[in-house]
C-alpha cells in the first residue's frame, strides 16, 4: 500500500472504531439517522474519495475506494457511505455537477415513459428515506439524478435492518441528465462490486471476533482455541475470509484499469463477477462457522456478532446471489473456450 | 491478538518485461504438446517425459532463478513463475524435472558445497537430471521430525541404514536429498538430523520397490537402505542442521501454483463440453469455480511477489495450498456431475471420460502430498495466534 492508502486506512478505521459500538448500531436498527457519524464521514472526504478535486474530493481511485468500503463492512457501519461514493463518481462521468446531500442508488434501470416523464416504482433502494437525490442509468445510455420534488418513498429494510426502501417517481423529471458510455445495469455490476468489498471487510470482522472470543473463552480448563476441532474452523474462516478479500481488492483494481465502459460486458469486467460470485458463495461458511465457535453468546442480540452475520445474509443477496455472478462467469467462460481461459485468468 | 496483516495477499502485478516470456512460452507449448493426448495432459506435474525436459532445459526455462556462476540463469524468481503456471496450465508433463526445479535446485544452491553445486546445477538447468526427495518413512509421516533411517560417520563418509516411503520418482531418479538421523543420542527428536545429497545410480545397497498406487500407476516407492555407502562430501549443508533446512525446502513445495494447478486442464474441458447454451444452473456451477480459480490466481501471484520481495508468506501460502486442494478435488465431481459422464480408463470412453477418470484416480492425493490439508490447517491456526 502506498502512502494515501496507509493513511486512508488509518483514519477510517480510527473514525468507525471509536464510534461504531453495539448501542449506536442499535439504535440506528430504530431508525435513528446517525447526522453526526455522516458529517463526519463527509467532513473527512470518505464519501468523496473518487470524486475529482474540483468537486470537492480526494481524486484517488477505486484503491483507494475499497479501503474506505471494506471498512464500512468491517465495523457494520450503518451508513451509505459506499453509495455515496459511487454516486458521485457516477455522476460526474457523466458531466454532471455534484449536488451535496446524500444520493441514493437506483438498483434497476430507469427509463421515461412516452411523456418524457419517469414514472416508477423502485424496490431495494438502499437509504431511500434518507436521500435528497436519486440516480440511476437509462437504457438509452444516461445517468439520470432526480431530487425528491416528485418521488415519495414506503420504507422496507434488510435482515440488518438496513434501510431497503422503495422510491417511487411520479411524472418526475431528472435535474440533470448526461450521456457517457455506459452500460443500463451499470450499477448493478458496480452495487455488486461493493458489496464484495464490504463482505470482505465482515468477513475479517467475523474471523477477529472468532478468534478473541475462542482464546478467552475457557472449557474444559483450556481456552477454546487451543481444541484442534475450533482450530480448524478457525482456519477455514480464515482462508474463506482471505479469498474474499483477494478477490474483492483485484476487482477494485480492475475497474481502475478498466473503466465505467467495461462494465456489463462478461468478460470485461470478469472481475467483479468473480468478486461477487466468491465473496457471497463464502458467506454460507463465514456465518456458520462463525456462529459454531460463538456459541449461544453468539445467537443473542447483546454479542457483536449478528451485526456482521445479519449483514452478509443480506449482501450475500443483494446486487446478485453468488448464482447470479458464477452465470456470468460460466458464460464469459464458455464463450472464450477452454484453451483461452488461461488466458482470461491470467490477463 | 491476531494480525489481520498476516492474512493479507497484497495485490502483485508481474512486471510487463515479463509478457515476452509468457508468450514465448504459450507459443512453445502449442506445438510442442501436440504430440500428447488429453489422457497425457491431464497428468501435469505426475506425467513424466525426459524429452520435454530436455526441451524445456534447451530453451533455458529450468533452474532459471539458480545462481548463474554454477550454470543456473541468474534470472529471477517471477519468470521461473511464469513458466511454472503456464506449463502446468497447459497440462505439460513437468514430471522429470519438477521436484530438480522446484526444490532440490533451489536446496542445493542455498546449502550445498561449491563442488556439489559446479556437479549438480547444470544438469538441472539443463533438464538432464532428475530428483526424489527422500522425506517420509514407514513410521515418520505426518510427524516428520521423527525419522529414523540413520547415516553413521564412518572412516571414509556414512553408512545408512532404513527405509524411505512414498518416495516419487526414485526407481527413475538420478539423485535423492534425503533427511536422515545422524545423531540418535540428540536430546530432541528435531536435533540430530542432516541432509545429504545421494546419487542413487552410484551408490550400491539402496533398493527401490515400486509402489503399485489405487490405480495401477507406478510413480512411488519403497526405498530400502541397506549399509549403503554415502562418501564424506554427500552431507549437504550442516550435519544436525536437517530440520531447518528441511523446513527451507518445505517452503519450496508449499508455496507454488502447483498447489491450484493441477486439475487446470479438466476445467478447461469441463468448459468446452458445457458450451454456451448449458443450462444457467450449470453456467452457475462452473462460473463459482472459474471465480475460484481467478481468486487463487491472485493469491498465488501474492505469495510470489511476496517471495520475490524477500518476505516470509509460509502462512499465505499455506492458505492457498488450503484453498487449492480443495478446489482441484471439488473439480472431479462436478466435472461428472455437469457433464454427466461415467469417468473411465485409458482404452475407454472418449477424451473427457478418461480425463476425468484420470483425474477422479489423482484427487484424493491432492490434500496429502507435501503436507496434509490437517497439518495445513494447524499451521494456519499457529499463524492466527492460537497454536
Ligand atoms: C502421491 C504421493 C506422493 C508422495 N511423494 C512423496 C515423496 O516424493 N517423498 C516423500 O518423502 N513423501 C512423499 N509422499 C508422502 C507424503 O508426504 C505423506 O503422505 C504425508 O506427509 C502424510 O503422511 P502419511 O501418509 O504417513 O499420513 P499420516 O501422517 O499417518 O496421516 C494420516 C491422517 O492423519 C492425519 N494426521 C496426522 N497427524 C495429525 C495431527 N497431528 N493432527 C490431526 N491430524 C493428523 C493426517 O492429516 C492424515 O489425514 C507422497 C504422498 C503421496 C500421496
């Protein structure tokens, strides 16, 4: 890691240790919108880590980005923080200026009916309530951000009671509107991407918590940890956790490569479908062996565990199943061929 | 406390110098292994072919990374890697010169004498000599340290006496390092042991009985020492000093992309037979191990950049042997399961039956040569802090 990366580490690790506890995650799970928390999010620029330096940000890249988004996995934090990002760098490949306020994704493509207007029901749109701006991608090739003037929104949730909510449009018209080389389910690839990172970040949560909890945790006169049995599930979360991580960081990286256009193609961005497909097929073994060491303390609402276990049931699913993803992989595969699959790994 | 930094697989990008000798590679090996059947290619790192050795040698791409003032290259490790993931992808049959490339090179530039080195790393550059290493006895498995097969200083060099198991390659093999107790009054069992350097076609009273395995192949043996006479200068490296050096030459074998690659070809042809228009549920089934394969990839490429940096991975890379193993012996089944296919014999079926036959036969050895999956794991716990 270089520098930036370091201190980019350092900080948003620093920032959602100290105030990411059990008690805040709570009441959040209430329904409280944690201002203070986002600010400060804003504030240090962990929002705006791909926006470019005229609009007010970091300039970095998606590096730098699965840094600030594995984070928000590894500490459960309970806000849009990966959105947001991606919203804003979203926007201004289009040409659009960034509005402030928080911009919710608009998971499915958007499109105007014959009046010109939008009219539409959007399900799972993560923090809808919360948004002063939607965006979404049209299947002529647009980004389109719309304010909340014309759209109300009926609250759903997650397993992790995140906010799911559905955003409906009404005869609305975007407040701005910019055509870039995009493909219509561009966020869709770019949703999944981050919840691989954010998987990849729980998932070295999980494997933390696994480990300190089975070497205090004494039976038998020995801790826990010391039973080959545990050290075994130990090392299997650990390597289910390391290939996520892997991977997920190696598509990152990919999209710096490889851009916004590459998107929606199977094997151009081959990348993100294997961080996706991985990163949610490794959530059935994280979760289950995560909960075996824990034990009941494991199964209460009091222990951090279900904030993270919850999470990757849901993220799992969220912007495609690892099914999903491995058909895009199956598909870019066989279409190649076998003797070019090397190649294609490889590239 | 755990260190999640010692989990990590920093992201390696080889350097693009590297792309030539890939190509170079890519190119060499689609004619050259033209001459094999699918059957053939589908052994990898157990087919065995002195002439492809020699070809490989002849082109400068064995012993690459050994010292150059002792007839190696002088070349770096990460080409050595290159040719290393690309012949295995390609179902080379590596065979012959494997285990002279991958660890005995390697052992005896780091500890041999300058004798041993000006003898022995030529032939290995120039794939003409082949290795087998004389680790595990009847008795000493798992539980290497415990070996008992002993080498006792005699006027004019040693004496060895005992049994080497499971010993691959040494009815074919020219040289064998062999790990043996040369000082049984040693107060620990890890104390005491020497490495050495035996020529196996000069060296009367050493017997080597080949080992049928499940299928009928003959790739590993029985090999009896019976007051075989070893001269002085066969002791490689420090007497007493064989476990560390063993433990040295252990981190060759478990760090490579072997430890992924051995099945490449089957998902290769898994693919094929699959075809675009296979069922999405199937697509799905094999694009979970394509994302599999792309992730160990990367990870492999990790522990080389790490090894390249002057860096210990010994835990990354006993993650990805984990993690590997286990890929290369879910790829059998599935490979049946998808395509539907009985797996079969040589003389039997077509191409992707005695492939995947072939392949069903190999699996289970996957998770216990070179270290168990069980040893693996407790290696893994010891890095996680709680061993
Ligand atoms: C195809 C093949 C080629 C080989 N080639 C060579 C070679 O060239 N040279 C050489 O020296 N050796 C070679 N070996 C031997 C190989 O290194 C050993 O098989 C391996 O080290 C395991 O030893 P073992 O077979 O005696 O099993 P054991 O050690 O008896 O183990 C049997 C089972 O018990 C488990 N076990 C053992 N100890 C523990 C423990 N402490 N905790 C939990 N579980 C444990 C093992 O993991 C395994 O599942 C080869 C083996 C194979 C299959």
């Amino acid at each position: 890691m270089n520098e930036l990366q370091n201190i980019l580490e350092e900080s948003v690790s620093r920032l959602f240790a100290e105030r990411v506890d059990r008690a805040f995650l709570a009441r959040c799970e209430d329904g409280e919108w944690p201002a203070e928390l986002w600010s400060l999010a804003s504030e240090q620029g962990l929002t705006h880590v791909l926006a470019s330096e005229a609009a007010g940000g970091m300039n970095a890249g998606w590096a730098e980005a699965f840094i600030v988004v594995r984070a928000c996995g590894r500490y459960a934090v309970p806000l849009p923080v990966p959105e947001q990002l991606l919203a804003l760098w979203l926007v201004e490949r289009a040409g659009i200026s960034a509005p402030s306020g928080l911009i919710a994704l608009l998971p499915t493509v958007v499109d105007a009916a014959a009046t010109g207007h939008y009219t539409l029901d959007v399900p799972r749109v993560p923090w809808g309530r919360a948004a002063q701006f939607f965006v979404g991608v049209t299947s002529d090739q647009q980004i389109a951000l719309f304010d909340t003037q014309h759209a109300s929104v009926t609250p759903a949730q997650n397993l992790a009671r995140e906010p799911r909510d559905t955003v409906h449009l009404h005869a609305a018209s975007p407040v701005a509107l910019g055509a870039c080389a995009v493909n219509p389910h561009a966020i869709r690839w770019l949703g999944a991407l981050l919840r691989a990172g954010q998987i990849a970040g729980a998932a070295a949560a999980c494997l933390e918590l696994s480990v300190k909890y089975t070497s205090d945790r004494v039976q038998f006169g020995r801790p826990l940890s010391q039973f080959q049995a545990i050290q075994n599930h130990l090392a299997e979360i650990a390597g289910a956790m390391a290939s996520v991580d892997t991977m997920a960081r190696a598509a990152f990286l990919a999209l710096d490569a490889r851009g916004l256009a590459s998107l929606g193609d199977d094997s151009a961005s081959f990348e993100i479908a294997a961080a996706k497909c991985r990163a949610s097929d490794a959530v059935e073994l994280l979760t289950r062996l995560s909960h075996q060491v824990h034990g009941a303390i494991g199964f209460t609402y009091e222990y951090d565990l279900q904030f993270l276990t919850r999470r990757l049931w849901s993220w799992r699913a969220e912007f495609g199943t690892s099914g999903e993803w491995g058909e895009h992989l199956g598909r870019a595969a066989t279409a190649i061929g076998g003797d070019g699959l090397w190649a294609q790994v490889t590239r | 406390m755990l260190n999640l930094e010692s989990l990590r697989f920093p992201r390696y990008e080889l350097p693009a110098s590297l792309d030539a000798l890939r190509q170079e590679v890519r190119a060499f090996l689609d004619t050259a292994l033209t001459r094999y059947s699918p059957l053939v290619r589908s052994n990898t790192w157990d087919g065995f072919d002195p002439d492809f050795s020699r070809e490989l040698g002849a082109r400068g791409w064995l012993g690459m990374s050994l010292p150059k003032t002792y007839g190696g290259h002088g070349r770096s490790a990460l080409e050595r890697y290159v040719i290393v993931e690309e012949t295995l992808a390609a179902g080379a049959p590596v065979g012959f010169h494997w285990i002279a490339d991958r660890q005995s090179g390697p052992v005896v530039a780091r500890y041999g004498t300058q004798a041993q080195k000006e003898k022995i790393i030529p032939g290995i550059a120039a794939g003409e000599i082949c290795f087998c290493i004389g680790m595990s006895e009847p008795n000493s498995g798992s539980d290497l340290a415990s070996v008992r097969t002993r080498a006792d200083r005699v006027a004019d060099g040693w004496l060895v006496n005992g049994t080497k198991i499971w010993t691959t390659n040494a009815h074919r093999a020219d040289y064998m390092i062999a790990l043996l107790r040369t000082d049984s009054s040693a107060d620990s069992k890890h104390r005491g042991l020497s490495q050495f350097l035996i020529d196996l076609k000069a060296t009367p009273g050493i017997t080597a009985r080949p080992i049928k395995d499940l299928a009928g192949r003959g790739h590993f043996n029985e090999v009896s020492f019976q007051d075989a006479r070893l001269p002085a200068d066969a002791l490689l490296g420090q007497e007493g000093e064989g476990w560390k050096q063993v433990i040295a030459e252990l981190a060759f074998e478990r760090s490579g992309p072997e430890r992924y690659l051995s099945c490449f070809v089957l998902l290769s042809r898994l693919v094929d037979a699959l075809g675009p228009q296979a069922s999405p549920a199937a697509l799905a089934k094999v694009g979970a191990e394509v994302a599999w394969a792309v992730t160990l990839r990367n990870m492999s490429l990790s522990v080389a950049g790490m090894l390249n940096e002057g860096r210990d991975p010994g835990l990354q890379a006993s993650v990805v042997k984990d993690l590997g193993c286990q890929f290369e012996q879910r790829l059998p089944g599935l490979a049946q399961e998808l395509v539907g296919l009985e797996p079969m014999l040589a003389d039997n079926g077509n191409d992707y039956q005695q492939v995947l036959g072939n392949l069903m036969l190999l699996a289970p050895s996957f998770s216990l040569r070179g270290g168990t999956l069980e040893i693996l794991r407790g290696i893994i716990a010891r890095g996680l802090g709680v061993r």
